[in-house]
C-alpha cells in the first residue's frame, strides 16, 4: 500500500459493520488498523452502522474537528448510501464529491463464505478508495428544468389513476393507448376479488374522469414511436393509427349494425365477435367508433388482376345481403356470372385461408351470388360523352373495356370474327362449363347499357384498322390468341393430330369432327383438361392426358384434375411425346418418361428427359394443347418475335398513339381475368387520353400485385371447404352444366370461413348509412411530438397463451376456456349475458374444474408466481356457484396463494360454499373416455397430493387460471423508453424495495402490472406512487443532476474529430475557427466513451477522470503489486 | 495472504447493469469466486484500453470488462464501442504473447447476478490453470521499464 | 442424403414389412441407407430395467460401430425403442462421465471407442419429414390415399426422449399428422396418440395390457378411423396381433388394421401392395384400402 504521501490530503476512512453482515464475514477492526498505514490516511475507524445519524455525524464532526479533506466510507453498494454519505460530507462543509465509496459488502461479505478472502478484498477495495479519493475534485450538480407535462404510457387502471392523480395537482397530462379504448384489462373482468364489487362499475366512473378532464390529452389507438432527451424535457414522438372515423362521430351504433364483417373480438377475447367498424364496449372511453383496415387490400382483392372486390362480396353473401353482393361484383366485373364459372380464381391461390386448411370457393360464391339474385343491371353513365371507341375483339378483354368506358359515358361499338360474341368464352370453354345461356345473358347485359356489337366483321378483311382510325376517337384492339402451337416434334402434321383449340371451337360452332376411340391429349393447362373431357362426351373410349411435370406443377385447376379423372380420363404425369408413328394417319405415339430438375423461371421445376424410357401407345387422336399464339393478321401494328403487338407496358398504347391492345394478342394466352385485366387498362388509358390527364400517374396497383397483410391463422378451426354439387356420372354423357353451383346452405357456410385478413371489406355501407357523415376512407395516421418533463410507464401484462402446454387442450378441446373468456363469459354484457355456458352456448355445465398455475410456477413456462391466479380462481368458483348452485366446481391447486386483506377470508368462505379443492398440478386433461361413464366428459387427471392418489375427474368445463406475461413488445419497449427489463421481460425498477417504481433512467417511471405481476390495488398503488413521484419533480422545478460530464481541454485537442461521431448524444460539435471540438454540456450525459478514445488525452471525464481511476487501480492492486510499479504508484 | 497462486481479476463493471448485477450476485447472497476487484465506470465505453494495461503492468492476472447487453446499453450503444476496442486489444495483447483469457468481455443486465458470479467463477479457474501473468518477465523483459503513458497518467 | 441405418432384431422378423416397406421408399425418397455392419440388440427394454451398465455398453457397440462406418454419422432407427436406447446411451454418456468411461472400457474389450455426440441418434419419421420434407413427398405421389380415414399412432417413446430434445412435442405430437395427409389421406386427430401401447406389459401382466391396448383402439375407432398407422413395430404387434384377445376379453368388435407409415407412403407412390408387405399384418388392411378412391371425399384438404 502507499506509505509516501505525495497528496497533502487528509482522508477519513470510515468502515461499516453493518451489523454482523459485514463484520460477520470481514475483520472490520483489523482492516480498520491496517487502512491507517496509508499516508493519506489521516483516521480510521470502523463503526456499527454507518448510515445511521451516529455514523453520519462521525463523518460531520471529524471533518470539522479534524480538518479532513476527503472522506471514504467502505459499507455497502454506493447505489445504497452513496447519497447519503454525499450529503453527510457536504453538512461536514466539504463538497460533496470529495467523497468515495468502498463496496465491501454487496461485493465482499455477501459473495464469499472466505472470511480470509473477504478481508483481503476489503482492503484492496478500502486502499483503491482512498488513492482515488485523495484526486477527487469539488464539483456542483447541474440545475435542469422540468416540463410540468407528463406522458404517460398505458390507458388501463394503473395509467388512469397517475394520469387522474396529476391531472388533479394542475398538471398537464398526455394519456396514450395503443388501444381504441382506454381501461385495459380491469374492463374486461367481471367481479373483483375478494370483496366482489362489479368491476366497471368502479372503472367507468374514473374512465369517463379521463375523458373529460381539462388537464388530460386523451391518445387512444396510438403509439409511442420514439424518445429523445432527458429528465425535466423529453421529446416524444406518438403515432395515431387511422381509425377512419372523426370527431364527428356520435356513437349511434347505424355503421356497426350494416357492417357485414365478423371477426374475433379482443376485448371479448375469442368468444366474442365484434365488426370492422366497432366500439370495444359500450362504455368505451373515447366514445367513438375505430374502422380497423389495412393499408393493403385483403389478399383476394390484391391477387385479382382486376381487384374484384371479392372479400367484399363474401361478407355480404354470409350475412345474406344477397342484392348488395351482386353490387359490388358488378361495379368491377362486366361479366359476374362467367367469371363464376369459368374463372381461374388466382383470388384462391393467395387466399390465407389455404394457409388454414383450403381457400375459401370464392369463384363458386360469386356464381351463387349471381344466379341467387338472378336479374341484375351494369353500372350505367351518369352522363354521355361525345367520343366514340371502337374495340376490335368481342371476348372478355374487349368486353371488360367496353364496361368501363360506357360507365364513363363514352361511345362503344365492338367488332369481332365470329358470329357470336364472347370469343373465347364462346368457342375456348366448353358448353358444360359455360352454357350458352349464361353468355348470352350477360352479353345482353352489355348490350343494355348501351354498348354496339358488330359481328362476322374480320378486321383487316371486313374493315382495315385505318378505316376504324377514322371513324372513332382512339381504338382497343383484343383480337386474342387463337393459333395452336405446334410441339415440334417428328410426325406432327398427319391425319389425326388435331389442334386443341380449333377442336373446342369446332365442337363449340357444332362444325363436324371425326373423333377415334383413343385419344392423347397433350398438355397440362385448363383447355387440355377441356379438351379431354369434351372429348370424352364425344364418345371416345380412352382419353389419356400426357403431361411432362408432375401433378404438382400442372396449371390445370385441381378441381378439374380431379373432375377428369373422376370421369375415368387417366393422366400420365411426368411423360411426353418424342414422335407420332403411322403413315399419314396416326397409329400410335412414342412417349418418354421425364424427372425434375432445376426450377425455370416461371419457377415450376424444369422436365428431364430420362434417357432410354420411351415406350409407344398405340392411338388414333392426338390432341395437342400446350398453348396457343396470337395472329394478328394484317394490323399494321408493330409486333415482337413472338408475333404479339408491342405496347407501352403500363398504357398498353401501341405504335399508333389513337390505338391501345391488350389480351391474348399482347400477352400471349392467359386466363380470362387476365384480359379482363388488360381492357380495364385500356379504358382506363382511354379515358385518361381524352380527359388529356397523365398517363402514367399512379397506375403501379393496377393489375395483381402482393399484399402485406399477415393474419393470426393460430388455432383456427379447420373448416371443410364447400365443394360444388355436380351432376352423377351418367348424366355426363353429354354437354349439360356440371356444376350445379352451391345451395344457399353451403354458400353461407362456405363465405362464414373467410378469415378477413384485411378487416374492412371495403363494401363502405357504413358510409351510407353515417348520417353526421363522420367516416372517412381518405384518413391518413399522422406522428404528433409531445414535449414533457417526465414519462410513466403502465403498459401492463399479457396473459399467458394456454395453447403452449398442449397437454391442457386449449384451441383442441371445445369446453376448455381460459380466464379471461370465463370471465367475459359471466359479465352480464358479455357474449353470452351473463350465462356460464359451454362453447355450444346452450349447455350449462354441472361439473366444472378450475386448474391453477396454468404458465406458472413451472420452469417449462414460467417460474414466478402470478400472484392474481389463485385468488381469481376462488372467485371463479364462487361466481360458479352463485350462477350455477348444483355445479360440482373442483380447484386444483398445488399451493394456496392467499396474502392480502380479506383474501384468505374468501378462501375460507369458499371451503364453506362446498368447493372441491385438490391440491396437485393437473398433468392431462383428454376428452378420451376409457369407461362409459366417461363418455362426453373432459377429463382431468391429476395427483391428489394430500392422499397420494391419481385421480380422474370428469367434469363438463374446464377454466385455465392462466398466469399474467410481460407484454410480448416489452423488450423493445424498454429500449424505447432506456429501462432495463429481467429475463421474463417484465421491466427492471431501480431498487426492488426502496424505489419500486423509479427506473435507472431518470424522469422515467413504471407502475403496474408491466413491472411484474399485481393485482389490482398494488398496480393502483403503484400508479399514484409513480404520480407523486413526478408531482413532486414537478413541485421542484428544476432537479440538481450528476455533474459528471465531459469536457474538452481546448489546448491539448488535435482538431482529430474522433470523438464527434462517436458521441450518441451528439453533444460534441466541432468549431471549424480555432479547429478544436467542444461538449454542449446540456446533451453529455457523462458516459465517457469519447474520454476514453481521445488519442490526445484532451477530454476530461467529471469524476472518472484517467488519473482517479488509474489511482484507483493501483491501490486496489497494493498487495499484488510488482517492485518498480510500486515506486510509481 | 498464503504462498499459493490465487489469481487476481479487475473487473470494470458498467455502473447500469454490470455493476448492478454484482450488487443483486450479493443481495442475494450467491456465493462465489473472491478473486474479482471490481472499478465502477458509468459506461463500459469509458474503458480506456491504458486502463487494461495498467491493471497488467500493476499485478492484475486477468481483467474482466461488463456492460449492459448489445441494445440495452443505458447510453445507446457505447458498449458497442466498447466490443470494437476489445477485440483491437485482445489482437494487441496476443501479439505480446498473453493468452486469449486474460482479457474477458461480459454483457450482464441488472438483473443477471447469477450470471456474472458464474462468469467470475469460470475466469478465475481459467487464469488458476494458467498461472501469474508475470508482465514484466512476459512483456517488458527482466530490467524493463513502465511504459511512458502509464507514468504520466 | 447419406444415413447409417440400424434394422434392429424386429425388422428382422415380426416387422418384416416395415423393413422391406422402407427400402421400397428410400430410393424415391433419396435416402441412402447404409446399415451398420455386425450390429448387435439394443437391449430392448429389459436389460435397462435390470442392470444399466450392461445395457449401455451393449448399445455403445452399435454407437460405436456406427461412428467407425463412414455415412453413419446420422444414424436411423425405425424402431421407436432402438432408437431412445440410442439417444439415450449417447445423452447419458455424454452427461455422466463415469458411465462414459466405464462403457468405453467395456468398448475397450472389443477394441472399439465412442466419444459420445459423434453419432447423432434420430427416428426414420423425423428424417422423413424434416429431411425430405413434406414438399417432396407431395411430388412422389402417384395415387393418393384419398377417402382413408388414417389415424397416426406415434406411441409414448418418440416423443419423449427422456431429458433430451424432442423433434415433436411430446404430449401431442403432429409429424405425422402432416405427412398423412401429403400423402392424401383423412387424418384422424385423437387424444390418445401417443399413449403407451402396453409394451411388454402383454408378458407380465396381460390384463394391464389388454385395457392400454384397447383404450387406444376404442379411442381411434370412437373418432372414426379406417386405419391406424404406426411407427414402431412393438405398438403395431400389440395393436395387431392382441386385437382379437382384446375383442375377447372385453366382448367388443374392433377390426382396426395396424400398418406401418411407410407402408402407407408406399402405397400412395404407386409401390404394388406385395412389395411393402401388405397382407402380412392380422387383421386385413384390405377393407380399409378398398375405400381409397380418386376424388378427394367432399371438403377433403385438396391443397
């Protein structure tokens, strides 16, 4: 140790015994001799508790009587008394940063059971103190104003109750919830125990307080982004969610009762609906309605290349809003019933219920739709324009652009080839899929509004593109694609290879074909399915479909896969044809067999040949139907290699600025929707051309694109998907409809298993409905930034998921219910009014097990204690009682938590009111009956560790007394807020017993259930200790804080700029004049990571300078320390 | 203290969560390992790698650095700063020959007392089993001289 | 996909099918099993009961054979026993040092070593379905199991490797769930999937048995299987061959069929029915296939 004295400073060493927790451990006196031998040391003593006034004074008087300059105190964490003795040095007249601390007790006696050890260590702690000490200098804290407004973060009783407590002193208050509604989960509880009052009763009361106190600026459905600064001026930034509805609201309840949405209530936890547009509860504060929509379209309307509002439509049809349905699918969709049938569904494929069990039968339901309301009227113009169009191509690209334009109001006429009009709709789907009948119907309905056909008119034949130029004012060219593509392979051109296409037109037109027994048919796609099957109705005997991919990748829709085989057609996969035998007339094909490799770039996995596989298949048809080309024929229109007209990708303007194409003859052959897709363009461009506005602006959602939407698909109920009735078997001999098209029955079914995943439907009844007109679709989330002096933080719990102990059947088993169902299950405004009943919601149970520590108490899960779960679960079982007297209500328990007023006096009575209570963690709980007794019970295995015994319980519903979580965010809201959180993520106060409610962040504070599990008093407690706390910041004004700071010796700084980037705060600026940096001493916080990196020394660290913490070092390593060091020490 | 080799650890322990876990490791009274001498810093950013140094130079068999977690730091990200300097100083150090576990880096939240008595525990065993660090026979040579920073500071 | 493959006794014998079932998938399946050359029991039940040590040496012959055998470093074990002694001999090792030594010094003897965790134990369900994954069985699939009622009986052992990481949950696992129904087929969700299926209890105490045995199939017929498929040849034997003494004994009917899974993965990749053994089970899987048809049954998962 340092026995040469080059400091004249004289250090007082005080040793704590703290009682024998110190002393018990380290020889206090010895170590107290022994610090005399420093030479700085000028006295010594040990004392029996330094904290108390005695040893305070000690401190005061030697100071004053001695004439010390520094002091050391060696007891317990200088988080623990460090104020203190601060403070005792100061009234001794020295400042009170002359003083340093020596933890020998935290660190020392309490570590080790190694008294010789723990000795040592004091000493080494005890020599470091005092040469640091000696190199203290005075320093004065740093006066900081506070803001007298206060966030605070969390609406539920904990938030409430500070807001109120401050809002009360005269404070402004800023109450933000993530919620629509502030009053957490206190609302959602029924009775509190154990004195049994009605939970809102108590709350509303204070709810409406909020609401309508002047202090309170009430932020509900919003979050806090992010905060900067410190205690006394934080700046926060909060972010309102859109909630599509303003102040104008009255809460008259109109838009709730038309909304045609049903999804699973939060508030109601699961057993309860709510719609898009809702109120949590009817006292609700703020009262006003929340329109909960995505930003992105639902994924159905998003996949839909022309955004068919179908979640729109689907809810409509579940609430039986038949007529409303139809007017929603005709807004978007000239020809509904069409696309009913013979649709692609791309809707389907990106339906989030497939990710459940099977997308919901959108297409079908679109049929039943139409064919349920039968007549129907397109969207006419409301008033005429002058400019004609001329669309070349009757099929459904030309059909979908002429819709659009004539609702515009401008002049339509349609020519096309054939003589019907329809295209590919007439002479590409077969009459079973597609009557007549219905074609001709919604092509009348075009007719109706007023749009001319003219047909048997080939363009560039009957009528040059010029000509059309002439005549209107811009031209739509969808001529389609109408050649079969040739394989390519030897023998393609004799007698018997017929092209898929020209065979359905030819059935379609009843031109005369002459058909062999066995057929080929080539391909995977829709019309191969199309052409096997028409096939097959002609009387072939064999139809075999040869596909060179396997099952998985055929485009052909799975239904009709199926539907074909089901009709006897066999399919090859995996195989294709290498050559066509016979001598110009087929006889038979060579096939071989093909493996996967690599994906291509339409990412299905590319076909191999397997080398040696081929095998021959006698035949006397091939049908080959891999796709066809489009032939554009004289157009005088620029085309590319693949001989499709070239078009601006987003106008689909072509070479010739009056004309636009779009469909099979620019894309190539696609599904109806598609050239659907392309017509809505090109009227859209059109109309854009005539009213001279800009091409291009804001088209990227037009056609398919990829929505964000994630939905919750946890423990959803796998519901079947309807299937289409169809007619039997034998009744397919010829070319009536297959599909009969849902009952109403399966149609409602089918549309209730929607899962919603964007909300709103976007169907805006509610706007028609809202007489003071407060719902606004155009409504944007906005960030407002607060400034305040301090924060609260009452974001509270979560509870414990039951699904993650399978074994208890939460989401499998019917009748388990968790706590919070139950308990707004017994709420008289609850789902069920009130009536404890099983998931039937008829069937009241008579025997009834409440199962503790659900998550709790269990090191799979949990291993804190709830501290609310065995208390609530008694009072479940009373409420089982008093609404069910005969119940059997079992608890099964494993130790009985009952501190608190009144608590065990419930629990008591409870032993009267005839409980069962088991004392053993439940380990099963199974609907599997081993006897017949059993039959339709849940039963509950469980060891009775009070007999020893295993026991079976039957009993008809269960209640999971699940415990209480830390909030799932609530690791990055610690990061948000700088707070530490432990590792069950409920969020670190600064002292477990002497500042529960203070984090190490000064101006933050938490309160509630966020900090760990409470019940109701202790979570309002702690929000009106948090209160205070602030209220009387607020009454100081400004608070004194650490001086410990950086700053920068003009002299030594190099100008190097290290330190400036490396600041967080960034509170080093560089003064370009005289090229040195400079601390802006109000942003330092003192963390002294630019101290340490200044290559030139030149940055000072208040009170954790070099030299005090190199002094330090070299005391505390007295007794280790190596010969020449200790010269230099 | 007794002729057998104990080894000697500083620890610089952030005064937010490192220095608070050692206080908790206390509290609640988890026995272990004496070996550690801890030095309060506000920020493990604030440890000067001189400060390593000198903890060698001056006896130190092993120095054990803690901070607050990567994302918790109470100062932003100044123990990210101080994992950047870390490992230029292991590089540094393992040039003069002294072994990887002389210099250890620990993140250890308020409420991780167990944790960082466990870590202690495992570096004084580790630093048992390599024995005194003898820097000045390793580093400086016999006659070796302090270097020039070290007596300034 | 390279594995050491461990048959163990009952492939041998009784589980005939189950072995020549997975040898007629492997290949489709691209797995590659090399089986351990001179492998020895895996102590079955018994020896672990009686006295360990013998039992863990007797396994650590198998561990370290495999470890010798290149491509082994992924061991198989169709048998839900053979596969938890493994994994639990390597856990235990690797845990215990003392047993560690005392098994390597037995190991010794033979002149063989096993450092434990050089050979990573798994059953050929987890390798099937995590390895080749339900994606690329969907592909293999020629005639899918479509209108079969398959109720999937894992047993208590898989799922429950003692103290050691389970590849399922262990009170109610759904690996084979998925698989089933990639494969086509209606799967039957019941409680008791992975209760005990008696064991060797048929030995000591019949009555205890019979009931297990009979919960099970009252409990799967109750939620209307066609089928139960198994994956260990002890449940399928005592699910199988004591149907009729449970019938007897409890005056009930049960004309369940037990078949291996990969018998069923088989079936829907078009293997003929001789080649995966079916016919060798007691009671007749034939009326239960006869119900497999072309079109997925009404509101059947098709996707």
């Amino acid at each position: 140790m340092n026995n040469s004295k080059e400091q004249n400073e004289k250090v007082g060493v005080y040793i704590c015994r703290c009682g024998s927790n110190i002393a018990g451990i380290i020889d206090v006196e010895g170590v107290a001799k022994w610090a005399e031998g420093n030479a700085n040391v000028e006295v010594s003593r040990e004392n029996q508790f330094m904290c108390s006034s005695t040893g305070q004074e000690l401190i005061e008087n030697d100071i004053k009587e001695i004439g010390l300059t520094r002091v050391v105190v060696a007891s317990c964490s200088p988080h623990m008394h460090e104020k203190t003795f601060r403070e005792a040095t100061e009234r001794g007249g020295l400042n009170p940063y002359l003083f340093e601390m020596a933890n020998i007790r935290e660190h020392g006696s309490w570590a080790t059971n190694d008294k010789e050890a723990a000795t040592q260590k004091a000493k080494s702690l005890i020599n470091a103190a005092v040469e640091r000490v000696v190199h203290h200098q005075p320093l004065d804290k740093i006066p900081v104003d506070i803001n007298p407004a206060t966030l605070v973060v969390g609406g539920g009783i904990t938030g409430i109750t500070a807001a109120l407590e401050l809002a009360e002193g005269g404070n402004k208050v800023y109450l933000v919830d993530k919620e629509p509604s502030i009053g957490g989960h206190m609302a959602q509880i029924d009775k509190t125990f154990p004195t049994l009052d009605c939970s809102a009763c108590i709350l509303t009361p204070k709810m409406s307080d909020v609401g309508n106190h002047p202090n309170i600026e009430l932020m509900t459905y919003s979050e806090v982004e992010s905060v900067d600064g410190y205690i006394g001026n934080f700046s926060v930034a909060v972010t309102k969610k859109t909630s599509y509805v303003n102040d104008k609201c009255t809460a008259c309840s109109d838009c709730e009762e038309i909304c045609p949405v049903s999804v699973s209530s939060e508030f109601d936890v699961g057993i309860g609906t709510r719609t898009a547009i809702y109120r949590p509860f009817p006292q609700a504060i703020p009262n006003t309605y929340t329109l909960s929509k995505t930003t992105d379209d639902s994924q159905c309307v998003a996949g839909c290349p022309i955004h068919q509002n179908a979640h729109g439509y689907i809810s409509l049809i579940a609430q039986g809003k038949y007529e409303e349905a139809v007017g929603l699918i005709v807004a978007d969709n000239p020809l509904p019933g069409i696309c009913g049938r013979a649709c692609a569904h791309l809707c389907e494929d990106v339906c989030d219920r497939g990710n459940v069990d099977e997308p919901i039968s959108i297409a079908y339901l679109k049929r039943f739709a139409m064919d349920k309301v039968g007549d129907y009227e397109l969207q006419r113009p409301e008033n005429e324009q002058k400019q004609r169009v001329g669309i070349v191509g009757a099929g459904p690209s030309g059909l979908a652009c002429a819709y659009d334009l004539r609702k515009n109001g401008y002049q339509v006429k349609i020519f096309d080839a054939l003589p019907t009009a329809g295209g590919m709709l007439t002479v590409g789907i077969p009459e079973y899929r597609l009557p007549k009948e219905q074609l001709e119907k919604e092509i009348g309905k075009i007719k109706d509004i007023g749009v001319e056909f003219k047909l048997n008119t080939k363009i560039g034949q009957d009528i040059t593109l010029k000509e059309l130029e002439k005549q209107f004012d811009a031209v739509y060219v969808a001529t389609g694609a109408h050649e079969e593509r040739k394989i390519g392979i030897p023998g393609e051109n004799q007698d018997g290879v017929l092209s898929g296409i020209k065979f359905l037109r030819d059935v379609r037109l009843g031109n005369k074909i002459n058909l062999g027994e066995n057929i080929i048919v080539v391909g995977g796609g829709d019309s191969a399915i199309d052409t096997a099957r028409t096939a097959k109705r002609l009387g072939a005997k064999n139809v075999t479909i040869v596909y060179r991919r396997s099952r998985k990748e055929m485009p052909a829709a799975f239904y009709e896969i199926e539907e074909a085989m089901y009709e006897g057609i066999s399919i090859e996969f995996l195989t294709n044809p290498v050559s066509v035998n016979g001598n110009n007339k087929v006889q038979e094909v060579t096939l071989q067999r093909m493996k996967l490799g690599t994906p291509d770039d339409s990412g299905r996995r590319r076909p191999i040949p397997i080398e040696g596989s081929e095998f021959d298949v006698p035949c006397d048809n091939i049908i080959i139907t891999i796709g066809q080309r489009p032939d554009i024929g004289p157009l005088l229109l620029k085309t590319n290699k693949w001989g499709s007209v070239e078009v601006d990708q987003v106008t689909l303007q072509t070479s010739r600025k009056k004309v636009f194409a779009g469909g099979d003859c620019v894309v190539g052959p696609d599904t109806i929707v598609g050239a659907m897709a392309q017509g809505k363009t090109a009227a859209e461009s059109i109309h854009r051309m005539f009213q001279k506005l800009d091409m291009y602006e804001g088209r990227e959602k037009e056609g398919a694109y990829y929505s964000n939407i994630k939905v919750d698909l946890d423990g959803r109920v796998i519901a079947k998907r309807a299937r289409i009735p169809t007619i039997p078997l034998e009744e397919r001999d010829g070319f009536k409809e297959v599909n009969l098209g849902f009952t109403e029955e399966q149609a409602q079914r089918e549309a209730n298993r929607c899962l919603h995943c964007s909300i709103c439907c976007d169907c805006h009844l509610c706007e028609t409905v809202c007489q003071p007109n407060a719902i606004d679709y155009s409504m944007e989330e906005e960030t407002v930034f607060l400034s305040v002096g301090n924060i609260i933080v009452a974001t509270g719990y979560q509870l414990f998921d039951s699904r993650r102990i399978p074994q208890y059947g939460y989401g499998r088993l019917d009748n388990v219910f968790t706590s919070f169902e139950f308990e707004r299950m017994i709420t008289a405004s609850g789902p069920t009014e009130g009536h404890i009943v099983l998931r039937d919601r008829k069937t009241e149970p008579k025997r009834v097990a409440i199962v503790h520590c659900v998550g709790s108490r269990d090191l799979n899960y949990n291993e804190y204690c709830s501290k609310v779960c065995c208390m609530y679960s008694i009072k479940f079982a009373h409420l089982v009682h008093e609404h069910l007297p005969n119940a059997e209500v079992y608890n099964l328990y494993i130790d009985m938590r009952t501190p608190g007023k009144g608590y065990e006096e419930f629990y008591h009575r409870l032993l009267e009111e005839g409980t069962h209570f088991i004392r053993g963690r439940v380990a099963e709980i199974s609907d599997a009956a081993s006897q017949p007794e059993e039959e339709g019970k849940l039963m509950v295995q469980v060891e009775n560790t009070l007999i020893g015994k295993q026991q079976r319980i039957p009993v008809d519903m269960v209640i999971l007394s699940a415990g209480m979580e830390a909030q799932a965010d609530s690791a990055e809201v610690s990061h948000l807020f700088k707070m530490g959180c432990d590792s069950s993520g409920f969020f670190n106060e600064r002292h477990p017993k002497l500042a529960p409610v203070a984090t190490m962040t000064e101006g933050v504070f938490i309160a509630g259930a966020c900090q760990g599990p409470k019940d109701i008093p202790d979570s309002v407690a702690q929000g009106g200790a948090a209160a205070s706390q602030v209220a009387s910041l607020i009454g100081q004004g400004t608070v004194m804080m650490e001086p410990v700071r950086a700053s920068i010796r003009e002299d030594d700084c190099s100008g190097c700029r290290i330190c400036n980037n490396l600041c967080p705060y960034s509170a080093i600026e560089f003064i370009v004049d005289d090229e040195v940096s400079e601390v802006i001493t109000a942003l330092c916080q003192g963390c002294g990571t630019c101290v340490a990196a200044c290559p030139s020394n030149a940055i000072d660290g208040a009170h954790f300078t070099n030299i005090q913490v190199i002094s330090q070092l070299q005391g505390m390593l007295w007794d280790v320390q190596p010969e020449p060091e200790k010269a230099n020490a | 203290m007794s002729d057998h080799y104990e080894p000697v650890i500083v620890g610089f322990l952030c005064n937010w969560c490192s220095y608070r876990a050692a206080d908790l490791a206390g509290t609640s009274r988890i026995k272990y390992a004496p070996n550690m001498r801890a030095i309060r810093v506000m920020c493990s950013g604030r440890v000067d790698p001189q400060f390593v140094l000198t903890a060698f130079i001056n006896g130190a068999d092993g120095v054990l650095i803690a901070g607050c977690h990567p994302g918790e730091c109470h100062y932003v990200n100044g123990n990210i700063k101080t994992m950047r300097r870390f490992l230029l100083l292991k590089k540094t150090l393992t040039q003069w020959g002294i072994e990887d576990e002389r210099v250890q880096l620990l993140w250890a939240s308020a409420s991780e007392g167990i944790h960082l008595a466990e870590k202690v525990n495992a570096m004084t065993e580790e630093l048992r089993a390599l024995g005194p660090l003898r820097w000045h026979e390793k580093v400086l040579g016999e006659n070796g001289k302090v270097p020039v920073a070290v007596k300034e500071a | 996909m390279k594995y050491g493959y461990y048959p163990g006794c009952s492939m041998e014998k009784n589980a005939r099918s189950y072995h020549t079932s997975l040898m007629s998938i492997a290949e489709p399946l691209g797995l590659e099993l090399n089986e351990i050359e001179d492998w020895n029991c895996c102590g079955a039940t018994e020896y672990f009961s009686i006295d360990a040590l013998p039992a863990y040496a007797l396994v650590g012959r198998n561990l370290a054979l495999a470890s010798e055998q290149n491509g082994a470093e992924r061991l198989i074990a169709p048998c839900s026993a053979c596969f938890l002694n493994l994994k639990k001999t390597d856990h235990v090792m690797g845990e215990y040092p003392e047993v560690n030594q005392k098994v390597n010094t037995a190991l010794k003897a033979g002149g063989l070593n096993y450092q434990p965790g050089s050979v990573s134990v798994h059953h050929i369900l987890e390798i099937i379905v995590k390895d080749v994954g339900l994606e690329a069985i969907e592909e293999k699939v020629q005639k899918p199991l479509h209108g079969l009622k398959v109720a999937p009986y894992y047993g208590c052992l898989i799922p429950r490797p003692a103290d050691m990481e389970s590849f399922d949950d262990p009170e109610h696992p759904t690996s084979m769930d998925g698989l089933l129904r990639s494969l086509g087929a209606t799967v039957i969700n019941y409680p008791l999937k992975a209760q005990c299926c008696g064991g060797h209890l048929t030995q000591i105490s019949e009555e205890t048995a019979l009931e297990l045995i009979r919960r099970l199939l009252k409990n799967a017929a109750d939620n209307g299987a066609d089928i139960i498929s198994t994956i260990c040849p002890m449940c399928q034997l005592n699910l199988d061959a004591y149907q009729d003494s449970v019938n007897a004994h409890f005056k009930t009917k049960y004309k369940i069929p037990i078949v291996y899974f990969t018998q069923l993965i088989g079936l829907a990749f078009g293997v003929p029915e001789k080649e995966l053994g079916i016919g060798k089970e007691i009671v007749s899987a034939q009326p239960a296939l006869a119900k497999i048809t072309n079109k997925a049954p009404e509101g059947e998962l098709a996707y």
